[in-house]
C-alpha cells in the first residue's frame, strides 16, 4: 500500500496519525503501525462502504431529523418507529430527506428501495443528558462504600465473598444512611480456571462471575439429602475452614468446593418438575438470554472438559483447532454429547443473576437512592467466551494500553483485544447496546472503567511495546448518546472513570451529557500541592480517598506502596524511589495543613507530618475531608475504616503479588459490630447531611 493509500485507509479506519506524547510534543504515528493496525482491522484493502445511507444516524431529541441519501434517481423510504408505528414517503437521492424534529427517544429503522435494492438505516433518538437520581437532582450529597466483592469475609461465605456477603451489606449500609454500594466489575470469569482472577479482564462482560453464587441460598442445596450430607461431613468442614481462614481468596480451592456443592444442588434442580415455577424462570431466563447465553454456557462447559485434559488449554487460542469456531461440528457434537453440563452452566448464570438481583431489590426496600452500582470494564481477554464467539467485533492483532508517559516510559499494555470501532457502526451499535442493558439491569448506578474509551482507546499492534501503538478513535457523540438512552431506560446513573490524561475534547461532552466525573483525594492538588478545597470539588462528579489501583489511606500515609514496589522490582532505579518518597513527604505535610484549615482535625492535633504515624484521628480527619466535599457522590473503602495497608492490587506484577486476593481483615459481621466504625459512619453520614 502506497503513502498516500495508507494515509487514506488509515485515516477512514479512524487510526489517529498523530498524538502529543510525554515531553508534550507532537509524535507522529509510523507506517508500520498504521500498517499492523489496519491489517488487524482487517481493512487493508477494504474499500469504503459506498451504499445510500450509513448503518446508523444518532440524533439528540429536538435536533432536526435530517439525511443526505447518496445516488440518483428517485427511492420509496419508510420509517418505522420502535412501537411499530410507520410514515413513508418518496425522495430523490442527492436531496435532503427530512424526517422532522418531533420522533420519539428509541431504535427506529429508515428503510430505502428503489426499483432493483433496499437499504436500511437505523435512526437512534437519545436523551441530551443522562438519568439522575431524584436525590441528585434535589442537591443531596450521598455517600456509600466502594467493595471489592470478593474480598469480603463472614460467617456463612465459602472463602471469597458472595452475593449473600453482598446483601447482608447492603442492608447493613442501607440502615446506616449510606446510598449506594458500589461494587468491583463480576463480569463472567473463568469457571475452568479460577486462578485467572482479574475483574478486569473478563471473558465476557455481558454475563455474571458464578464464583459468588451463595451455594447456601440454593432451595435445592438445602432440599438435596445427598447435598446436605455431604455439606455436614468433616471433610467439608475442614476444607472450608482453611479457605475462609486463609489472608488470601484461594481461588482454586473455593470453586472445588463450590462445584461440588453446586453440582449436587443440580441435581435436585434437574428432577423437579418442568411446570414448578422455578423451572419455568429458569427456561424463561434461557430463552431472554438467547444466543449470547448459550454461548457463554457451551464455552464454560467445554473449557473445563478441554482444561481436564490438558491444563494448558488457558483459553480458546490454545485449544485444539476443531473447537476454536463455535459453530464448527465437533462444538455442536460436544453439545449433543455433553448437553447436562451446557445445562448445568446456564443454570448457574440463572443462579447468578436471580442473586443479584435479590440484591438491588433489597437496596430498593431499604429505599438507598442509587442502591448497587456495578462496573464495567474497559474490555475482555483473548481466550475468553465473548471473543471465541464474536472474532469480528474484536480485533485480535492488536490490543489496548496506554503511551508512555513520565511515570510509565514503557506505556502499558492491557493485553485486551480491542473493539473495533468500525464494525461497531456497521452493526449499528447493537453490541455496545447490548454491553449497557447487560451492565444496566439491576443497578442503579454504572460506572464505565477508563471513559475516555468513548472518543479513543491507545491500540497496540500483537508482539510490539507499547510505545509502537497509535490511538484509534471511537464515535464519542453517538456512544454518548446511546449511552444517554439505556440510562434513561433502566433508570441507572453513569459513573466515568476519567484519571490519568484526559483528552481536552472529551470534558465538556462528558459533563454536558450527564456523566459523572471520578474524583481522587491523592490528586486533587495543583503544582504546588495546595490540596482543593472541598467547597471547590466538581458537584457533578464522585469523590473518593483511593481506588483498587492505589495504595489504602494508611499505606499511602506510610508509604507503604513504596516499600512494597521496592520489593517487588518496581522501582529498579534508586534515584526515582528516592524522589518519590520525597514527593510523598511533601504531600502528607500539604494533606495535614488542608485538614487543619478545613477543621477536619482538632485545632490541638499534630501540625507536622513528618514524624506522625497513620491514626484514628487522621484516619477520620481524611475522610471527613471528603465527607465536607460538594461532590454529589462519595465512595469510601471499608478497607480504611478497618485501618488496612496492604492494597488489593498492584499495577505492574502479576506473579509477583497476590492481586484481587486479599480479603478484608475482619468479617462483616465484626465489622459493622464495631464501635469506632459505628461513629465513622455516623459521622460520615452527618457530614453529608451538612453540605449545602
């Protein structure tokens, strides 16, 4: 492909060809990747689509509804509305078509004839803005916790936190005054591989992690004598006294044990009878689910046959060549062969989403404002269910990261196949409609990890660094507006995570369309350290201490990340560790000085940071300070209530560190028996009444 043709091809694919990199220079994007990137779109020779109309026109309400069909001639059009209502007319091509300013929110389809084709034209109407809350909407400042669900302990889980765990929390907070929990994304992981732990790199983002099914809530576990005997016998007990005592979810351990404990519960669900009503839910769940479900159940059932065999197989990639299309011979003779186990795992996505939803429903009798809010995460792995099924969607010669910059001069690489944006509109964004509904039900808020994904994601070519990717871009007016209209539709609030660079262009239509921004204690300085003002913190946004990427209240107090990445290897060079520690002196002093002038902290307390260990008086001090802040939305760790260092992942290892393992370090149940957290709470939730 000659200069000017790449240059072309490149620019239609949406490859960006330049971007401004971490000396704030101007970096042009090289051919070789322009090159890779398309090859991995496979549009290195794709000719543009040269048909009437695009596969979608995204209008906000009120605007004219106004197209350009391309050609000549004369062409019979027909708009049908989505509750089937239907106007038609005639046009000629080349003219304008105008179809008004008064059509309904909602999917509607343009359809175009002329004597020898058709085409289609899906019209989308969205909300300018997306769904608030009542409460937001009338100026109240709420407050919740942020959960790693898993992470969680009690009396009653199975050694990983559950959605047991999860209502026993709700109703715990809900009685407290908090609005919301927000939880880790519980997107569907790895059944055959539980050791593969990562939220955030899900094999698929449109069905549940099974591994926090509360076994002990199943009528059938409890109903089954085979499963109750075996629930009782000291083998049991034994096992599940080690994987709840253990500081760490072991991972492999809790699913044997659930598995177990499942399978018996099926087999009592397997013998009632077709007509009972849980049956019937459980077929009515199957048939809603469609396709996607009965992929993602296939998939499981086969990746734990195929692993049993050789446990290599991580993922569909290594699998043997006959399995990896899902609609080959041998997938359809394991599901003839294996048809109970298929069945087996689509009842546990029924087990899943029936639990979870028993959740939200109890955040709504306890009547928190936004209840559960979930997250969805920026993509999916290469061996997992969403792309052995979908390998068009997703661009498998390339995945996502960010550039370098100054605290990362390699860039990072996710090892996420990308989306590709392209086939996105040629399906006229039904898998990103189908992404927000599946993330959408039974939540009332829906935080989008790395919202910047909506205008560009950093895409790096397969077997290159970082450094050699190039930033493709995304359709964010049209992603906006969809996003304008799910929200509306299930009623559910959008949280976007928008730390690091954040694109200029992307701000304003971010805050204009309703989306919330994500607020970090740890940043909101300026270049001299002076720390925001609570009073001056962005309404429209949630403020929060930390994240799952950063260091507790009292790690970062101590700088106890900091020793931890000098042993772990993060920090090879010397000098960098040193200017770090440095810089967090610097800030814990800017810290303190901010709680004083803000009276989080008592006129007589220390004035000197240098010498003063993490407290309980600086512990809530740091926390009120949030707590007075004008943001609608807080979101606090029970981590720092409970005063923990350790973080729940470490950016960077893998192997190195137990990343999404760590539990919290007292139950629940000790927990919200506790004296201090009691008055922390009280305390929080006081404060939030008080902000004007």
């Amino acid at each position: 492909m000659r200069g000017d043709e790449l240059e072309l091809a490149a620019k239609r694919a949406g490859i960006l060809d330049s971007f401004i990199n971490m000396v704030d220079e101007e970096q042009t994007v090289s051919d070789e990747t322009k090159l890779a990137l398309l090859e991995a779109m496979g549009r290195d020779e794709q000719v543009p689509d040269t048909g009437p109309l695009p596969s979608v026109k995204v209008f906000k309400t009120g605007e004219p509804i106004n197209l350009e069909p391309r050609g000549k001639g004369i062409y019979q059009w027909q708009l049908t509305l989505e509750n089937g209502d239907s106007e038609a007319g005639e046009g000629t091509f080349g003219e304008r078509l105008e179809l008004g300013g008064n059509l309904v929110l909602g999917y509607h389809q343009l359809t175009l004839s002329s004597k020898k084709e058709i085409w289609h034209c899906r019209v989308i109407i969205t909300p300018v803005r997306c769904y608030e809350p009542e409460a937001l909407i009338n100026d109240e400042k709420l407050w919740g916790a942020c959960v790693q669900l898993y992470t969680l302990r009690s009396d009653n889980n199975w050694g990983v936190g559950d959605f047991g765990d999860l209502k026993q929390m709700v109703k715990q907070l809900g009685e407290r005054g908090g609005a919301f929990i927000g939880l880790n994304p519980i997107h569907a992981l790895y059944p055959a591989n539980p050791s593969s732990a990562s939220p955030y790199s899900p094999s698929s983002r449109r069905w549940l992690n099974v591994t926090y099914i509360d076994v002990n809530a199943i009528e059938e576990f409890n109903r089954s004598k085979e499963a109750q005997r075996w629930w009782i016998s000291a083998a049991t007990r034994r096992a599940l006294e080690k994987v709840r005592s253990v500081e760490n979810v072991d991972y492999e351990k809790v699913m044997d044990l659930k598995i177990k404990g499942l399978q018996l519960a099926w087999a009592e669900f397997a013998n009632i009878a077709d007509a009972s009503p849980r049956k019937r839910d459980f077929h009515d769940f199957v048939l809603l689910g469609g396709e996607s479900l009965r992929q993602q159940a296939v998939f499981d059932a086969l990746h734990v046959h195929l692993r049993k065999m050789d446990d290599s197989r991580w993922g569909w990639p290594v699998w043997p060549k006959a399995y990896r299309d899902p609609q080959s011979s041998r997938v359809k003779e394991f599901c003839t062969e294996y048809h109970h186990q298929v069945e087996f795992y689509l009842w546990l996505q029924w087990l899943a989403h029936t639990q979870f939803a028993e959740c939200y429903q109890a955040s709504l009798e306890l009547k928190m404002p936004i209840g559960l809010y979930r997250d969805l995460a920026v993509g999916v792995a290469e061996g997992g269910a969403e792309t052995w099924c979908n390998r068009a969607l997703y661009c498998l010669g390339a995945t996502v990261g960010a550039p370098p910059d100054v605290l990362g001069p390699q860039g990072q690489n996710w090892g996420l196949p990308a989306m590709d944006p392209n086939v996105m509109r040629s399906r006229a964004y039904q898998p990103f409609i189908d992404l927000l509904r599946a993330n959408m039900s039974d939540c009332g808020a829906l935080r989008i990890d790395h919202v910047m994904g909506l205008l560009r994601l950093w895409w790096i070519p397969k077997d290159k660094t970082a450094a050699a990717g190039a930033y493709v871009s995304y359709p964010l007016s049209d992603l906006l507006g969809v996003l304008a209209l799910e929200s509306h539709r299930h009623q559910c609030m959008v949280i976007g995570e928008d730390l690091g660079t954040v694109p200029k262009e992307i701000v304003a239509s971010l805050r204009d369309s309703g989306v919330y921004s994500y607020k970090v204690l740890y940043f909101e300085h300026d270049k001299q350290r002076v720390y925001l003002a609570p009073e001056k913190y962005v309404v429209q946004a949630m403020a929060t201490v930390t994240t799952h990427d950063l260091p507790t209240l009292r790690g970062y107090w101590q700088g106890d990340d900091l020793t931890l990445g000098e042993k772990l290897g993060i920090y090879p060079d010397a000098s960098v560790l040193a200017d770090l520690r440095l810089d967090r002196a610097k800030t814990r002093q800017s810290l303190l000085d901010a709680l004083h002038l803000h009276h989080c902290v008592p006129k007589k307390f220390g004035k000197h940071a240098e010498k003063m260990e993490m407290n309980e008086t600086l512990n809530r001090g740091l926390q009120r300070y949030l707590a007075i802040s004008t943001s609608a939305l807080l979101g606090l760790q029970p981590e720092d209530w409970l005063d923990m260092n350790t973080p729940v992942n470490v950016p960077g290892t893998n192997t190195e560190y137990p990343n999404w393992r760590r539990k919290l370090s007292v139950s629940l149940e000790e927990m919200f028996s506790n004296e201090h957290i009691n008055l922390l709470l009280k305390d929080l939730d006081r404060s939030r009444k008080g902000v004007k």
